[in-house]
C-alpha cells in the first residue's frame, strides 16, 4: 500500500501563517543586515517594517478563507520590494515577496537576471554569477530544506542574493569605466 503525498501546507490559514513567517524571518534578515550607512539603515528598517505589516496581515487570515491573497499584505509586500528597487545598495533583492508568497501561489521562485560585464571576457565575473545563480538554483530545488528547515532556507537564499547583488554593483561600477566603454 502506498503513503498518499503529504503537501506541506493544506489549508488556506495553514499556507498563510506560513507565509507570516517567511515574512518575518525575511524582516529579521533586514534589520540584521549590517551597514554603516544611515540611509541604507533606514530602508532595511523600513523594509523590515513592511514585512512585519505583512506577516501581521497573513496571520490574520481566518481558517475559513477562500483562496484569496489577503489585499492589505501584498500591498505591504509590493512597498517592501518598491523599498528594495529604490536602494539597491541595500542589497535586497526586489524580488523578496516571491518568498514570501511561495506557500500560497504557484510560481517558479525568481533567479537574477544576467548581469553582462562589458567584457564579457572577463573571468572572474563570470565565474562567480554562473556559482551564485547555481546556488540559487540548488536552494530552490532544495524542497525538504525549504519546508522543513524555512528559516535556515531562507537566511542562506538571501545570502546568496546579498552577493549576487553585490557582484552585480560591482560589474555597473566595471562597465561604467572609461577603458570599458564601447
């Protein structure tokens, strides 16, 4: 006799408050991120603070709910992502709701775009985008890491992502280099 396949999350409420805490433990990330600068300081915070907002929202679902996102919460997510696009020095990928709403819809979890050193020859670059998108690509396929271990999971995703933001600033700062315009 064969064992029926056990989803992680069954219900709606169950599927949200695991989202509430993919949210929380993303907000914990930012307000431990390290920085000297104040106004990186204030738009982890602020991040941070949206994601709290979130989590609060998505505990808030009730057992009985239908398949809906709760409006209030992905609002707080779009602000905490527009958060992100608008200080990239903060290294926070724009796509942090992706995790967050991972339990609740079905969508593939986001890889970084190509970032295209201006010489493509360029090695080293290279090399440490294809390493950290493969550490993406693994941690995302990790599915019993994810779901039984989510808050390690999601610490060593944003790690990779605090790095491949960081090489990506470094290859703008590259190109935008005289002996690198074409």
């Amino acid at each position: 006799m064969s064992t029926p396949a056990v989803t992680p999350y069954r219900h709606v409420a169950q599927r949200s408050r695991a989202a509430a805490q993919r949210a929380r433990v993303i907000a914990e990330i930012a307000r431990n991120r390290y920085t000297t600068d104040h106004a990186i300081r204030t738009a982890l915070l602020a991040i941070a603070e949206r994601l709290d907002a979130a989590a609060r929202e998505f505990d808030a679902v009730p057992p009985n709910a239908g398949p809906e996102l709760p409006t209030e919460a992905t609002e707080a997510l779009f602000m905490a992502e527009q958060i992100a696009v608008d200080h990239p020095a903060a290294l926070f990928p724009a796509e942090l709701g992706e995790y967050v709403l991972m339990p609740l819809v079905d969508r593939p979890l986001p890889l970084p775009a190509r970032l295209n050193p201006a010489d493509p020859e360029f090695a080293d670059f290279a090399q440490r985008e294809t390493d950290l998108v493969h550490a993406l690509h693994l941690l995302h396929s990790d599915s019993p890491h994810q779901f039984e271990r989510t808050d390690d999971w999601l610490r060593q995703v944003f790690k990779v992502w605090q790095k491949h933001l960081r090489l990506a600033d470094e290859i703008r700062i590259h190109n935008g280099r005289p002996d690198n315009q074409h």
